[in-house]
C-alpha cells in the first residue's frame, strides 16, 4: 500500500548513494581548483559552524585531547617515513 510520503521515502532511500558521493567529491574538487585553497577553508569552516549548531558543546575537551593525539601519531608517522626515505 504506497502512498505519496512512502513513495517519496523509498524513492530517496533507493537513490544511487556512490553515484551522490562521486558527484559530491567531482564538485568539491572543481571548486577548490577554480577557487583556490581559502575555498577548502571555507568549506571547512562551514561544516564546522554546522556540527557547532547541531551541537554547541562540540567539541568535548576529551575529544579535542583525543584529536590532538591522533595529530601527534599521524606527524610522527610521517617523520619516520620521511627518515626511511632518505636514508
């Protein structure tokens, strides 16, 4: 028994999801490469305001503390493979 609201449901759940995500990405790019890189800012900026709105208290201090380790792991990582290299 469908209905205009269910049909528009399972219309939506049935949409091609990689097909979304690949255009999501292909527009992303082009608008950093035309724009520059203040454009990646921006963008990323405006995903933050939006995660403050949904969510004021965000984020914690614990996952500020947990963000700055994963920082750290991911420089040193870099460091020693940049060591590996050169030697």
């Amino acid at each position: 028994m469908g209905g205009m609201i269910t049909d528009d449901i399972d219309a939506y759940m049935s949409r091609d999801w990689d097909a979304v995500r690949r255009w999501k990405d292909e527009y992303c790019a082009e608008r950093i490469a035309r724009l520059g890189p203040m454009e990646a800012f921006r963008m990323a900026e405006g995903l933050r305001q939006q995660a403050l709105w949904i969510n004021p208290s965000w984020p914690t201090p614990a996952e500020r503390r947990e963000d700055l380790a994963a920082h750290e792991r991911l420089s040193e990582a870099f460091r020693r493979a940049a060591a590996a290299t050169r030697r």
